[in-house]
C-alpha cells in the first residue's frame, strides 16, 4: 500500500471541516425560518381557538334567547326566526366567527386524511348555521357537540405540525445530521490513517545467513578459478618454448 504524504491529510482535514461548517450554517437557517413559521401557526391555531369558541357561544346564546321569546308560543317557523333581528349583535358575532373560520381552514390540503378531517370540520360549521336558519335547534346542538370533538382533533394535529416542523425542516435536519456524521466518520478515519504507519502488503523477506552464505560461494569459487593458470592446448606439450 503506497503511503500517503502529509498534504493530502491537511487537504482532507480541511475539505471535512469546510463541509461540517457550511453543513450548520445551512441548518441554522433553516431552523431560523422554520422558528418564525412555527410562531406563526401558533398564533393562527389560537386565533382559530378563539373563532370557534365565539362561534359555538353565539350559536348558543342566540338559540336560547330565541326559545325564551316564543316560549309557548305557538308562531310559525317564519316569524319565529324573525326575533333574531331582536339579537343583532349575537347575530353578527355568529356569522363574522362562521366566515372567519372558513377563511382559516384549507379545504385542497394535498395529504387525503387531512383533506378529509378539514372537509368535515367546515361541512360542520355550514350545517350548524343553516340548522339554526331552519329552527332545528336540536339537531344545530347535535352538530355543535360533534363540532367540539373534531376541533379538538384539529386543533392538536395542527399543535404537532407546530411543535415539530414541517416536512421540508425534517427532511433537511435528518439530511444534515446524516452529513456531520459521515464528515466525523471521514475525519477519524484520516486521522487513524495519519497515526498508524502503512506497512507494504507483502513486505520481501530479510536474507538469512544460509542464504547468504549460498550467494557467497559461487562467488568465491569463480575468484579461485581465476588465479589458475590457462590449460593447455590441443597438439602442444607441456614443455616451454625455446628462446
């Protein structure tokens, strides 16, 4: 394995450090944006707290005041319905709660469950005003109650999208804590990398004295063979030449 020299670490340790930082800017401004948005739809879950509550109280109240003025009379439906001119101001608090609410809820939600839950909730709000027109008090108090309980359900699923973000700030929180955890992962990955020395993967074997003692004598044996004199040839005799 080739080692790898000492620029290549401080160019990893930066390139890590470098993405870990822009990795929390990112997110510190995300969490800035989301923070107004949350403290934006706690206001408007307590402002709509508030017009279903003035919306229930007047239905109510003017219910009740318009059985206390035809008490045991008997007066057709028309002229019954006719003394709520009698209770103006709890009239008008009525239908200003009822058109608020409408406005506050989002009938095209994109998610079929909450789509369906917003959709009941406002066919609620419509059938207890037109119960009321039609002197149905009965079945106006019915929906009332049944109003209640789906509030209750709508106002604590729009308190956890409030308390825990929308989906966009999830996904980027998750995305973001994944990439701070591999950029750690990466840095002591280099940094055990840069402690421990790299040895090759097949290191050659150190010679040992047999070995060398093996090279050695053929060595030897060719510088003895080089200091005797040459053989003589073919067809001459060992005898000197004459001068």
């Amino acid at each position: 394995m080739i080692s790898l020299p000492d620029t290549v670490f401080i160019a990893f340790g930066v390139v890590a450090a470098a993405i870990i930082a822009g990795v929390f800017s990112y997110i510190n401004l995300v969490s800035v944006k989301e923070s107004k948005v949350s403290e934006f739809r706690q206001d408007w879950i307590n402002d709509l707290r508030k017009e279903i509550s003035e919306y229930i109280s007047a239905a109510r109240a003017l219910m009740e005041k318009l059985r206390s003025d035809n008490h045991r009379q008997m007066i057709p439906k028309q002229d019954f319905m006719a003394k709520k001119n009698n209770h103006g101001d709890l009239y008008n608090q009525m239908l200003n709660s009822k058109v608020s609410i409408l406005l506050r809820i989002n009938d095209k939600e994109k998610e079929e469950k909450i789509k369906a839950m917003n959709n009941e909730f406002l066919s609620l709000v419509e059938n207890i005003h037109n119960d009321f027109e039609s002197a149905e008090f009965g079945n106006a108090e019915e929906k009332i109650e049944s109003l209640i309980s789906k509030s209750r359900e709508l106002l604590k699923y729009e308190w956890n999208r409030a308390r825990d973000g929308e989906l966009g700030y999830r996904v980027t929180k998750y995305a973001a804590l994944t990439t701070v955890g591999l950029s750690i992962t990466f840095l002591v990955i280099v940094a055990i990398l840069k402690i421990s020395p790299l040895t090759p993967n097949n290191p050659e074997p150190t010679p040992t004295k047999e070995a060398l003692e093996k090279v050695e004598q053929p060595v030897v044996k060719e510088h003895n063979n080089s200091l005797k004199p040459p053989a003589p040839q073919a067809g001459t005799s060992g005898k000197p030449a004459a001068p």
